[in-house]
C-alpha cells in the first residue's frame, strides 16, 4: 500500500486512524530522504513504507493505547542545504496537531535525514522529545535549542549511509547544551533496519514511550531508565 497522493495534499500532517476523543499524547513519524531533490516523493515510497511497520508497532502497543499516530508529509524528497525542507514540512505538520487536537505532548520519531529534520524541528514548544533511528547528524548539526528536550538514538556501528560515529558526537554535544540523552547501538540492521526488524520496531516503541511518559499498565514492563551519551548496547534494554 503506498501512501496518498503528496500532489495537492492540503496540510503536512496525515493521521492514517484519527481518534475523536481526547489524546493523552502525539507521536509523529518522519521517514529518510535525500540529501537534495526537488521532486515529490513517489506514490510508491520506500522510506515511507518502512516507517508503517513502526506506526503499526505503535498502535498495537497498550501504552500508547491513547496517542495519535501520524506522519509528516513532505513536499520534496530532499533535505536542500539551507532550505531543510522537511524541518518546515515538521513544524506545519506541528501547527496542524494544535488545531485538531490542541496542545498535546509530541514525541518525533524520525529515521535518517527525517531524524535530523525531527532534531531541528524539536525547539518546538510542543515537541518532548525525539527518537531519532540511524540518524544523519552531520558536524556542526545546531544542538542548543534540545536544552531541556529528551533524544534517544538508535543507530548500527554497521551503518554506510548515515554515519554511528556522527551521532554519538551529536548526543554529547546535545547533552553538554542541556538535553536528557541516550545513545543505543543496535546489534544490526544497518541503515535500513531490515534484519532485525523487530528488536528496532519494539525498541523504538519503548522509547517512545517513555519519553512521552505515560504510566505503564499492568503486566508491561518500564522502559530502562539509563541516560548515557553512550552508546549502551541494545541488550541492556
């Protein structure tokens, strides 16, 4: 199933189930992209079919049982130097969560360059925190508007495209300006988080989870509650 038509979409935000009583809480999801195009993203977006498996792991999981899931919409399939694109594509996409929803508590899960668009976009009044999975978080990537803010990243030391390294120099300098940090490195998955799908997707809805803070219900674990530039393996959550 590909996602809508991006041509002529009126708004940034898409919410596959929207729910019409009251949320506790928000997460938004922001698939990878380019480094620069112009063009739309196809009807048949990969980027965008890998992060359904994480929206699908987020409705399923009781603690989220009263959270909005979305997506943000892009109108071009690249980042674009100085004009980051998908930062502004964020912050309408924020902007229109306020008026359906109202005020709510936002977590951003981001992969790839739709991390770093979640990391810019986190200075955002409404946004707690961010989840960012094998993120590109190039030298110099801006990082004291996160005083105060959450962000965990997952990344694979196996990564080619975006690079481990990068990331946990960013969360160090994150947590130096202020930010509550955790770096994990995955055990695989590389880039696309394909091979061991399921540890990211659960993973991921765990740290979701606790950054947006609801109480666990009966029978679900906590998520740990180490904070660490790291990277901490992955085993020890």
């Amino acid at each position: 199933m590909s996602e809508p038509d991006h041509s002529g979409a009126p708004g940034a935000l898409w919410l596959p189930e929207p729910r019409f009583r009251p949320a506790a809480g928000a997460v938004l999801l922001l698939h990878g992209g380019r480094a620069d195009s112009l063009a739309p993203p196809p009807a048949l977006n990969l980027p965008g079919l890998r992060m359904r498996a994480f929206a699908r792991a987020l409705r399923e999981d009781p603690r989220h049982a009263d959270v909005l899931i979305g997506f943000v919409r892009y109108r071009t399939r690249g980042w674009n130097g100085e004009r980051a694109d998908p930062v502004t594509d964020t912050r309408r996409a924020l902007a229109e969560l306020d008026d359906l929803a109202g005020p709510l508590p936002v977590v951003l899960l981001g992969h790839s360059m739709g991390a770093r668009a979640a990391l810019r976009a986190a200075d955002d009044p409404r946004v707690r925190g961010v989840v960012a999975l094998a993120p590109w978080c190039p030298p110099g990537e801006p990082v004291g508007h996160l005083a105060g803010r959450t962000v965990i990243a997952l990344h694979d030391e196996a990564d080619r495209i975006t690079s481990a390294t990068d990331t946990w120099a960013y969360l160090r300098r994150a947590d130096a300006a202020g930010a509550r940090v955790r770096g994990i490195r995955m055990p695989g998955g590389r880039h696309t988080m394909i091979r061991h799908a399921r540890h990211w997707h659960s993973l991921a809805t765990r740290c979701t989870a606790e950054v947006l803070g609801p109480a666990s219900p009966p029978g679900v674990p906590a998520p740990g509650r180490a904070w660490n530039a790291g990277p901490l393996d992955a085993s020890l959550f």
